[in-house]
C-alpha cells in the first residue's frame, strides 16, 4: 500500500567490486516514513550484506505522500523489498 504512495524513487546501484553484481536479489527493509514523507530510519531485515548497503542508500533519497489517517499525516512503519535485477555480460 505505501509504495502506491511513492513520489520520488531512487534506484539502487550494485557495488561494482561484488561477484553479487551478476546475481538478481531482494533486500527486505524495515522503514519508518515521518509524516512529512521523507524516510525517517531504515533497518535491514534480510538479503545480501553487499546489497543492503546499497538498498539503504537508494531507499533513503524516497520521498513519499505522507500517509494520512482522518486526514492528517501520521509516521509510518512499514517493510520495502528492494530487488536487485541481474546484469548481463
């Protein structure tokens, strides 16, 4: 329901030294939005330990319609899953 209410997304960017670059992969985050939609803390959860760093990178630039509950904005938490897409040589 959150990622409907994503408004600015910054893809994750694989960490050019790891074998992983060649591997597809998801990074589960755990993720509180403050009221005004900026990402307030993120907390890996599960994936790649080379691949989460990059995912908590990305995923703090998001920016998100605040959330909203009897019409005011409220902090949320919620899980994002990342996923990593495979390269080919």
């Amino acid at each position: 329901m959150v990622n409907r209410l994503v408004v600015h997304k910054v893809e994750p960017v694989y960490p050019p030294q790891t074998p992983e670059s060649q591997l597809g992969g998801v990074v589960v985050l755990e993720t509180v939005i403050a009221t005004d939609g900026t990402v307030a803390h993120v907390r890996p959860i599960s994936g790649s330990a080379a691949l989460t760093a990059a995912a908590i990178d990305a995923v703090k630039w998001w920016r998100f319609q605040p959330y909203r509950v009897n019409g005011r904005p409220v902090r949320v938490e919620t899980t994002l899953a990342v996923d990593f897409h495979a390269t080919e040589n």
